[in-house]
C-alpha cells in the first residue's frame, strides 16, 4: 500500500489540475464569503452590482461571511474535489497508462484506495487552510463580529466542507465506468444543476449532495434547522458507498 501511496502522491502533487483544485479551494472561500460581504458594505457598491451584493448589506458582518461561506464552502468542496479526484482515476484511460497497471507490484484495488486516500488527505489540508483564513480575514476586516456563535457557524461549514467533500470520491465511480475524466466532469455538472433544482423543490433533506449544504446554512437558517442526524446519516453513509464502489469498479476495470 506504501508503494501506491507514494505514486498516486507523486503523480497528484505534479499536476496543473492539483494547483488549480487547491487555488479554487484554499483562496476561493475566503475571498468570496469575506471580499463580498465587505464590497457590499462599501461606498463602491454601487450599480449593476448593487442589486447582487443587497443581501450581504445587512446584518452582523461575522453572521453574514459565515453564513455566505457555508454556500461558498458547501460548492467549492464539491467541484473541486470532484474534478480532482476525476482525473486521478480518469487519467489512467485517457494517458492510456491503465494497461501499466497490470504489471505493478500491488493490487488495482490497493491503487484505486491510495488515489480516493491521496485526493480525501489533501482535500481535509485545503479546506482546514481556506476556514483558517476566512477565520483570519474576518478577524482582520472587523474583529468585534467574531463571537462564539460566529465561529461555531464556521466549524459547522468546515464539517459540511469535508462531507460534500467525501461525497466527491464518489465521481470517481463514474470516471471508471466512462474510462475517462470527462464522463466525471459531465457527472458533476449534472449533479450540481440537479442538486439546486431539488433544494428549491423542498427535497434537498434527504439528498446526500444537498443535505450537508443546507446544513451549513446554504438556504437560510430556516433550512438549515430542518436538517437532522438522519439527514446527515444519509450522506456519510451515500459516500462510503460510492467510495467504496469506485474501488471495487477501479479493481474490476478490463483493457478492452
């Protein structure tokens, strides 16, 4: 498994995808939920861009970042870590260096659980470091806001963070089975249109992708509070699944 680990970490840290992923989570949250927040309570919100920034106008600032970072958070987690975790395994059939594996001294099985491992590692770094930061920039922009509710807002989107995360592993099920990353890509798309659409019907409790979202404070504290355990319960046990069929999938997969 130490042989697996140490490619998948190698190939993974080397590639423009992994450095655009850790940009798009590591810088995104913090400015968008605390830049925006403070644009829309400056002299230059004005214009075609009042209108958009209204909602973040009132209101305490540290309630307003947290609750605009558990939208933020809740998307970024998704897309990004799905489109890494994408094309680690989708690679393999696009490089056309799947048929490598066959002669490599552990088993596919090992490879496909060292690429869910690598991308989960490095998903639970990047998200730790964007909260810190959107903690830090807060403290920065008005400190007096960040009360003990503000940073309990915050630790509850760190959590939904690395759940939509962990539910991201699961795009790799579909790379395998579309013997590339674009099916996975398409996949993401989908399921994030999807995923508004059924948050807007009123059913997003029991849908694993938008459950963890709401819970965050996505849709408002109404929403939010109709989020239970069994909600919860759901999506934790929707991603070891899929996890765990991306790599019985990835184990199974053929040449031809």
């Amino acid at each position: 498994m130490r042989t697996a680990l140490a490619l998948q970490v190698a190939t993974f840290s080397r590639s423009l995808t992994a450095r655009l992923a850790t940009v798009l989570l590591v810088v995104f949250p913090p400015l968008m939920s605390v830049g925006m927040v403070a644009l829309a309570r400056s002299a230059d919100a004005a214009g075609p861009s009042a209108a958009k920034l209204a909602p973040y106008r009132d209101g305490p600032f540290g309630e307003t970042v947290a609750s605009l970072a558990g939208q933020v958070v809740s998307v970024v987690a998704l897309i990004g870590v799905g489109f890494a975790v994408a094309w680690l395994v989708g690679r393999e059939w696009a490089d056309r260096t799947v048929g490598s594996l066959f002669a490599l001294p552990v088993s596919r099985a090992q490879i496909a659980s060292a690429k869910l491992l690598v991308i989960a590692a490095w998903a639970v770094a990047c998200l730790t470091l964007a909260m810190a930061s959107t903690v830090a920039a807060l403290a920065l922009a008005d400190p007096g806001t960040l009360t003990g509710a503000v940073a309990a807002q915050l630790v509850r989107v760190w959590a939904a963070g690395l759940l939509m995360a962990a539910l991201a592993l699961g795009f790799a099920w579909v790379a395998v089975r579309s013997r590339g990353y674009l099916g996975a890509a398409g996949a993401i798309v989908a399921v994030t249109a999807a995923s508004q659409i059924l948050a807007m019907v009123g059913a997003g409790a029991w849908v694993p992708y938008v459950a963890p979202a709401l819970w965050a404070g996505a849709g408002g504290p109404e929403e939010a509070a109709t989020i239970g355990p069994a909600s919860l319960a759901l999506a934790v046990a929707f991603a070891a699944v899929m996890a765990g069929t991306s790599v019985r999938a990835f184990a199974r997969a053929r040449l031809d």
